[in-house]
C-alpha cells in the first residue's frame, strides 16, 4: 500500500483475527526513516501481490502500537492468519523484507 500512513488503526482483536497473509508497517509520514524506506519497501512488496499491506501512523496514545511494542520507525510486522511470523525495524534492504515476504510463504 503505497502512500500516506492511515490515521485510523484496527483493533488488535481486528488484526488477531486477520485472515491469510499481511504486513503490518507502523511509522509516520513525516519521519525520515519512514520516507527512506519507502522504496525498499514497495521494492520487496511488488514481487509478493497476494500479501495485504497496511500502514498506520504510530505514536504516543497509539493503543495498536503499543500492543505490538512498537518502539522504532518504521516496524514491519509479518502475519500469517493473524500470527506473527517476522518482525523488521528500520529496515537497511529491499533483500531483507524480501526474505520476511518469502516465510509468509512457506
């Protein structure tokens, strides 16, 4: 999903209860380590179509974030079927989410 951070978050119990496979990337749209990774992140997600990607802005009073412990930007976050398979903060290469993509698929 590439574009802005969405302001409004699902629940946990929404995302607990996600079906197939997504990545979770919390962030915010004005933090640099967000706008490097953008093309890392669109790079590696474009092989993986079937993969649902959601983006929500994090940060204080964010109750989704801080259920995940999410403490850096930006956090990628991998599910299966609502269950966390991989987790990457602050992300340095398309090559590494690539290799989280490919677990979704195992």
């Amino acid at each position: 999903m590439a574009g802005p951070y969405q302001e409004q978050a699902p629940t946990r119990a929404e995302v607990d209860a996600l079906s197939g496979v997504s990545v979770l990337e919390f962030g915010t749209d004005w933090c640099g380590f967000c706008q490097a990774a953008q093309p890392l992140i669109e790079s590696a997600m474009a092989a993986f179509p079937q993969v649902r990607h959601l983006k929500f802005e994090d940060g204080s009073g964010r109750p989704l974030g801080r259920s995940f412990r999410v403490k850096l930007w930006p956090t990628l976050i991998f599910f299966r079927d609502g269950a966390e398979l991989a987790r990457l903060v602050r992300p340095q290469s398309s090559a590494a989410i690539s290799r989280a993509l490919e677990l979704l698929s195992a």
